[in-house]
C-alpha cells in the first residue's frame, strides 16, 4: 500500500476462468509454492504416494454453498483466488493464545493471477476492516443475519470459508476462483522443509505474544520465527494490523525468492516431505482436492517470481468511531477492484490517500529490493 510513514522509510522486501492458461508460471505464495511440489509428485507415478496425497487433502465445496447468487465468472484467462490464514487456537495451534470463541481468518489475500499467468496482484485485506457482512449459513446451516460495521474477519467465524468468500465477492463483486485456507503448524513445518527463510531486519523485534526475538542483521529464520513475524502486531510501526500486513507482504516476497533458490526438485525425498507437509497445511475449495487438480493449478502459476507480484494493502483509514478499527476508502478501493476486474496492474493512485501501518522498513530480503 502507498507509504505515509513518520520517519520516511519505505519498507523492502530483500476457480479457474476458462481460458485455457499459456505455458507453465510458478506459484506466489505458499499456496501454490506447495502445490508445484504436489504436481511433481503426482506424476511421478508412485502409486502409494500419490493416494497418500490425496488422503491428506480434505477440501470445502464453496459453489455448493454459494449456490447462483455471485457475481459473473468473466472469462478473460484471468484467475482470483482468496487465500486465509485461520488463526483457530486448537489443538498444536493453541500455544498461540487463547481461543477467542471461534476461527478466525488472521490473514486474507485476494490473488489475482493476470491473463497468461506471467504477473499477479495481491490485495491485503486488513482483519479489523469494517464490512457490511452478507447474510450467510453457520456449520449447521442456520442463517446468519447481515450485518454493517462488522469487522471482515467474523465473516469466518460465523460461516467459515463460504461467508468469507461471499463477503469477499460483495465487497469487490469480483467472482472468486479458489479458496485456499493455510493452517498455522502447517505453515511452520513447511518453512522448515524449505530450509527457512532469509531476512534481514533494520531494528530489534521482539514480541513474547508471537514468540518473535529477533535483533537487527541478517537472519535465517525457522518456521516458529517465520510464524512469529507475519503474526507479530504490536511491537513493530503503529502496532496495528496494518503494520503486521506490511510484514507479511515483505516476508511472503522473500519466500518466493527462497523457494526458487532451494532446488527442492533436485531431490524426491525433500519434494516427497514438502509435498506432505502442504497437503496437511492446505484446505482448498473442492475444484483443488485432489492431487491431479493442484498439478493443473501449479502448473498455470509456475513462473512467477517476486518480480512479478504487486502487493497491496487495500486502501483505508482509521475509522472515526473506533480508531481500533478501518474502514475502506470507497473510492480508492474501487479502483482496485476495477483494475482487477478489467485484468489491469492496480494504478498507484489508489494507494495515495490511504493510512499505513508505519512498520515499513523493518524487514528487508537479502537483495534490498524495495517492495511495490
């Protein structure tokens, strides 16, 4: 998102539509990271790890859920894909902090994979964000009521992916392709298998809620750290989500540039274990729960590279009721939801006026690239 930081720093980061995708483009985030490892393995042709796979994916029929009531499926070779990161408190997720009541999604991306699959775009979605919430259905299938000035991660926690998805159509009236939930431990093991991640940070984090300590310098960080960073808040810029968001888009460009620099394909048993590790970390939507459906999926996202994503926050301010919360600048966020639907780069305009986190600068990759 557009800086407005006191000190002036910057921060660095060191569905399918049904045209057919041109050549293969390597995945973005852990997603389809994981899944480019599943691909390799599922047609390998061994035939006990392929069904030991597909048991370990279990997937969420969101269409069935949604039914007809959603936007167009616009057929222009584009593909959006809502991307969250649950913090549900159970089981090995529990030493995170106390479960509030129910799931939550902790971090949401909207990833919008441009015609011919060669540059994305990725939209922040803050947590605390103020939405009119659609009306949805709980697990058991009782209606949710709509409802204003609800903060977009209870659409989760009332009605699990379907009314985060919806949610996410209503705002944007973009149609979402796939859904992909990552799990904490998952996250952490997967980090692991890759070997961690290298960062460097400009001043001390530290941050006892998240299990973060890190000083300033150049760290390779374990799946515990790497957790820690993209969910530590308050000790680094203005202690909000926005701040967090920042980490999370300068930690995600460094993965992407670590996972090209492992050469995970050069060993079946590593490409075996992070297959493994993702399958368990992933719950995707029921068009992606198999292992032939996520070859096709990693095979369209195969190519992309740090370069090629722009990663956003989408534009707010504070709200003037409860400074605790934002709420959407509706004219700029229209901007982005109208490049994403005309399948055009996001315009610079439309993160001018928007307020940051004021975390930037604190993480860098190796390389002292400069995020988007």
């Amino acid at each position: 998102m557009a800086d407005q930081s006191s000190s002036g720093s910057r921060i660095r980061s060191s569905g399918k539509r049904r045209k057919p995708p041109s050549g293969g483009r390597r995945a973005l985030t852990i997603l389809a990271w994981s899944a480019a490892g599943i691909a390799l393995i599922g047609g390998s042709g061994l035939g006990y790890v392929y069904v030991t796979l597909n048991d370990n994916i279990q997937g969420v029929d969101i269409n069935a859920a949604l039914g007809a009531d959603r936007p167009d499926d616009v057929d222009n070779g584009s593909m959006d894909i809502l991307v969250l990161g649950s913090d549900s408190r159970s089981g090995a997720n529990s030493e995170y902090g106390a479960d509030e009541g129910g799931a939550r999604s902790d971090t949401a991306m909207i990833v919008h994979v441009y015609e011919g699959h060669r540059r994305a775009s990725v939209v922040s979605i803050p947590r605390d964000t103020l939405v009119t919430r659609p009306m949805c259905a709980d697990a058991e299938g009782a209606t949710v009521p709509a409802r204003p000035r609800a903060m977009f991660n209870t659409a989760y926690e009332v009605g699990g992916p379907a009314c985060a998805v919806k949610t996410v159509e209503t705002m944007s009236g973009i149609r979402m392709d796939h859904y992909i939930e990552v799990d904490f431990t998952g996250f952490k093991k997967l980090v692991d298998e890759l070997g961690g991640v290298k960062i460097t940070t400009t001043r001390a984090i530290e941050d006892g809620k998240s299990h973060l300590d890190l000083q300033p310098g150049a760290h390779t960080l374990d799946g515990e750290q790497s957790l820690g960073l993209v969910r530590t808040r308050k000790s680094v810029g203005d202690g909000s989500d926005l701040g967090r968001i920042q980490l999370q888009q300068a930690f995600i460009k460094a993965l992407i540039d670590q996972v090209k620099s492992v050469g995970v394909l050069t060993s079946p048993k590593k490409l075996f274990d992070l297959a493994d590790t993702a399958t368990k970390a992933i719950t995707p939507d029921s068009e992606l729960d198999s292992v032939d459906e996520l070859t096709g999926f990693a095979r369209t996202l195969s190519g992309l590279g740090a370069d090629d994503v722009q990663m956003i926050t989408l534009p707010v301010r504070y709200d003037t009721v409860d400074p605790n919360r934002v709420v959407p600048l509706l004219g700029a966020s229209q901007q982005v939801w109208t490049a994403l639907k005309q399948d055009k780069p996001i315009p610079g305009s439309a993160t001018e006026d928007a307020v940051t986190g004021q975390a930037e600068g604190v993480v860098e990759q190796p390389s002292g690239r400069v995020a988007e």
